[in-house]
C-alpha cells in the first residue's frame, strides 16, 4: 500500500517513520468496502451495537475491531453449517 493509497499528503507522508498499520477506526464508506455490506446494513448494525463506533464531531467512524469480529463470527457460522 503506497502513502498516496492512504489519502495522506505530503507532510503527513514526511511524518510516517515506521510501516503503516491498520487503523484502529474506519469511516463508514471504508466500512462498506471493506465488509461488502450495505450502508443500510452498517447503520442497523451500529444502532443495535454489534458493531462499535465512535462520533467526532460529525463524522462517525467505527471500530475496525468490531468490524473484524462481526466478519470473523459471520465465518465461523458459515463454517459449521
């Protein structure tokens, strides 16, 4: 993954010292693509709680974490059945 990929500037990329690791929150958009589920899907989720998010200011971002673990589970049922 390149600096220019992450959306960062320049001086953001001049701040970055070590490799890049995963986020610990994620937009809602990039939520979307990284599950392939519907903003519909990823609202309900976060109003029900089962997925976690935070809100700053206006902008709502969701814990990458609680994200993974919804997929994960998702796969563990479809592996038992």
């Amino acid at each position: 993954m390149s600096i220019a990929s992450c959306g960062l500037g320049a001086l953001d990329a001049r701040l970055l010292t070590g490799p890049i690791t995963k986020p610990i929150c994620v937009t809602v958009s990039a939520a979307i693509q990284l599950s392939g589920l519907g903003r519909t899907t990823i609202y309900e989720l976060m109003q029900n709680g089962t997925l976690s998010s935070v809100r700053i200011g206006a902008k709502r971002l969701i814990h990458l974490s609680s994200l993974e673990a919804l997929l994960s589970a998702g796969n563990a049922k479809d592996d038992a059945t």
